[in-house]
C-alpha cells in the first residue's frame, strides 16, 4: 500500500491531446475520504478519455490526497454535506462541459475508456452497465448486474440529485448507453458488506422519514422475502453461485433493516 512519502514517484496521469479529432474535452470527477487501497485504480482508468481528473476530498487521514497528486490529479477540499451535494460540489467546480462521474471504488474498464474515446456525444447523457466483483467472481446476475447509472453528462443538461444517499443524475435530454462495463470493487468481505450496509440503512430511513414514508407491519413481514425471490430467483442470482446467495440474503435483510429503522424513527421521531 503506498504511502505518503511515495507519491510524489507515481506516474502522473496523462490527460489525451485537447485538440485530438475536436472532441469535447471531459473532466473525470470523483469524491474521496480514505481511499488510498483505490484511488490511483481508479484514475489510472479514467486517463485514455479524460483531459482532466478532478478529486474532491473530504478529510482523508490516510495517502489518498498525496497519491491523487501525484498522479495529476486536481484536489479539492470540502467537508462533507452528504452523497449528492458533494458530488454536485465536484460537478460544479469540473473545468469542461462534459463530465464523468466515478466512484473512487470504481474502474473504467479499457473496453469502456475506448468506447468513450470514440463516442459521438449525441445525446446530453449516457448510461453504463456496472459489474461488481464480490467475494472472488464478477456478479453477472441478480439485482446488481447489469446495473446501469448515468455517468457521462453535459453539465448544462445533468445534474445530481441532492439525496444525502442514492443520489441519481438527472437529465434534462436523450439520454443513450454504453455497451462495456464499468468495474466497482463494492466490498472487500461479508464484514466490509455488512458495516456498509449498518450505515446506508440509517441514511434510507432517515431519508424515507423525511419523505413522510411510514413502514408498515406488511413490509416488514413480506417485502425481505419477495426481495429475496425477486434477486435470487426472477433475476437469476442463483447462477452466480456462492456469492449470489449472499447478494439475495443480504438484499433481504437490508430491506428489512432499512423499514425497522424507520419503523422506530416513526415511533421516536425526535431521533430522527
């Protein structure tokens, strides 16, 4: 793992020729806080279409911002307001018209960095299947694939959300998809999985709450157990083997932990 004194001798990332074919020129934007296991992955990637990588950064303690330097990147600095405003924050302060949006956690694959490179920019936005590599495979089944998110977007026509958890991009337009993969290393193990689901969880129910959604008894009894058909089942996580199996049991039970915990809010609002 690198550390800080490291950085400075990593390969910067290389921004492609700004004049090359009269494209439009794209900034990579991505929020970090302790990333330093990802960070120089992730925007390794992004460099074959990229003219330039933006990082903002909100209070890492470890390398991440030394080796987000190091490798060209510009950093920024803001304390955390929550999922969609900080990525607005990046989107905002992006130097070009286009933007690609990536987690820190994410990879752009070399088929999907070509696609891009050779991209007509017809529409105002495009979407891209995402692939998670968990426990050891690629999941290529079940709820998680091919899971398509709008990452490329005119940022006169896109924007995101300002949920504070599963912010979305909005788009004001056509929007088209992509054909090849983006790679997210979502969890490094079932405890990884489950203290990042302890934690969205709280986010959902306070965001539902916000919303006036209440949980009823029936969703608590009867939605974990059509989550799990649902993902294992009818969209076929069972041939995902092993981790299919987790991916359907952990869906279910995030489902039900994210109603109990409105449930409670409901009952103790003052908590919320």
């Amino acid at each position: 793992m690198p550390g800080p004194g490291q950085a400075a001798i990593l390969p910067a990332v290389r921004s492609p020729d700004p004049l090359h074919a009269g494209r439009p020129l794209i900034s990579a934007v991505l929020i970090t806080r302790d990333e330093e296991r990802n960070i120089a992955r992730c925007l390794r990637s992004v460099a074959p279409f990229a003219a330039e990588t933006l990082v903002v950064d909100s209070g890492s303690t470890d390398a991440t911002v030394e080796i987000a330097a190091g490798l060209g990147a510009r950093v920024l600095h803001n304390p955390w307001p929550g999922f969609g405003p900080q990525k607005r924050f990046a989107v905002e302060h992006a130097s070009h018209d286009w933007v690609f949006s990536i987690d820190a956690d994410e990879e752009v694959s070399p088929a999907l960095a070509a696609e891009i490179a050779a991209l007509d920019f017809s529409k105002n936005a495009y979407q891209v299947p995402r692939t998670v590599h968990y426990l050891g495979r690629w999941i290529r089944h079940g709820i998680w694939y091919p899971g398509y998110v709008t990452r490329l977007f005119r940022r006169d026509r896109g924007a995101f959300t300002g949920d504070a958890i599963h912010e979305s991009v909005r788009v004001d337009g056509p929007v088209g998809r992509l054909r090849n993969d983006l790679l997210h290393y979502s969890y490094r193990d079932v405890d990884h999985h489950l203290e990042k689901m302890n934690e969205f969880t709280s986010l959902s129910a306070q965001k539902m709450f916000a919303e006036g959604r209440r949980a009823s008894m029936f969703r608590l009894a009867l939605q974990p157990g059509l989550e799990f058909l649902r993902s294992y089942v009818a969209r076929g996580g069972i041939l995902d083997g092993y981790p299919g199996l987790v991916i359907a049991l952990f869906h279910a039970y995030y489902v039900f932990l994210k109603y109990a915990k409105l449930r409670e809010l409901c009952m103790h609002p003052e908590r919320a």
